[in-house]
C-alpha cells in the first residue's frame, strides 16, 4: 500500500512540473484544462499560463500550418510548387493561419484536451493538444478553412480531419491557393 501511493505521489508531483493537470486515481494527465493564451507564436503553436501561473507551450495536435519564422518546403503541401512563387505563397499562407489564430483566441481563455492516442509532448517538448474556444475545435477549424495541412500523426480525429483536408484541397482554399495561384 505505501508502495502504491508512493508512486501515485511521484505521478502527481511528475504532472505538475509538467504543468498538467492529473487524475491520481489511473495517473494520466487526460482530463481538459482550461487556460489563458498568453501568446500566438504562429498558426499552429500558442502560449498559454494555466490558473496556477506556470506557463507551457501548446502544438496544436494534427495540424501543420506554414512557417512563419523559418523556411517552408513546399513538398510538405502537397501540390504546392517548390518555387520561389510556392515559398512566397506558403509564406503568405502562414501569416494568414497566424492571423486567423490571433483573431479567436489571443488573451483569451481556452480549452486544451489531450488525445489518448497521442503523445502528451511533441518533438520540442511542446504540449499536444487540442483547442477549444467556447466548443469550437479550433485545430478542426485550421483544416476545414485550408489554413492548414493535417500533420500524418496518431490522433483520434484523424479521420474527420482528413476529409475536411480534402475539401478545402478540392475548394482551393487557404494554403491550397497556393496550388494554382504559386504555379504560374
């Protein structure tokens, strides 16, 4: 007994240095959380400070949206021609994601849930997560408008993801402009 809850303790003092909130009794960091969002850093990444103080980073879970602050490769956007037209337009694209972020959920309170499918951290140590403005998936939301690719990883709304990728590809929206406008 004191072995378990020796463990149980390590898990929740694990959690919060994580800035996670946990549940002791299966010890996963899965329940939502809401937080304020100190910070869009670009369309598919924000800061966020949960009610205790402690600040994290958050990745959006299944989405890829253009770079903002470094170099785009366009073989990443399928369709999208790796010329210096293409780079421009995925650059645009990115400003745009960034901008579309900033206008729903800059200083505001959101929700971030976490997918049991999914990691907790990406490969920057970032917070996988989606995000909630009022009940609006806002990752959802990045894909269905062409703001943003679905990034190929484990997800449980990788399927509903992918067809709204496919109908903004089809509708040429957002970064599927790119297609056609980067090509001549």
């Amino acid at each position: 007994m004191r072995r378990h809850i020796g463990g149980v303790l390590l898990l929740v003092v694990l959690a919060g240095c994580a800035g996670l909130p946990m549940d002791p009794g299966t010890g996963t960091a899965s329940q939502p959380v809401n937080v304020t969002v100190t910070e869009v850093v670009d369309g598919d990444t924000i800061d966020v400070r949960f009610a205790d103080g402690r600040t994290d980073r958050v990745r959006l879970l299944g989405v890829d949206t253009p770079e903002v602050h470094v170099e785009n490769d366009p073989a990443e956007f399928e369709g999208v021609p790796d010329t210096a037209a293409g780079e421009r337009c995925l650059r645009a694209a990115g400003e745009n994601a960034t901008t579309f972020v900033e206008s729903r959920v800059a200083d505001s309170t959101v929700r971030l849930e976490f997918d049991p499918l999914s990691d907790r951290r990406g490969g920057y140590d970032r917070l996988l997560a989606y995000v909630y403005q009022n009940e609006t998936n806002l990752n959802y939301q990045l894909v269905e408008t062409g703001h943003a690719r679905v990034y190929d990883s484990e997800f449980t709304m990788r399927g509903e993801f992918y067809a709204a990728e496919q109908d903004a590809q089809a509708a040429t929206r957002g970064v599927w402009n790119c297609t056609t406008h980067a090509a001549s």
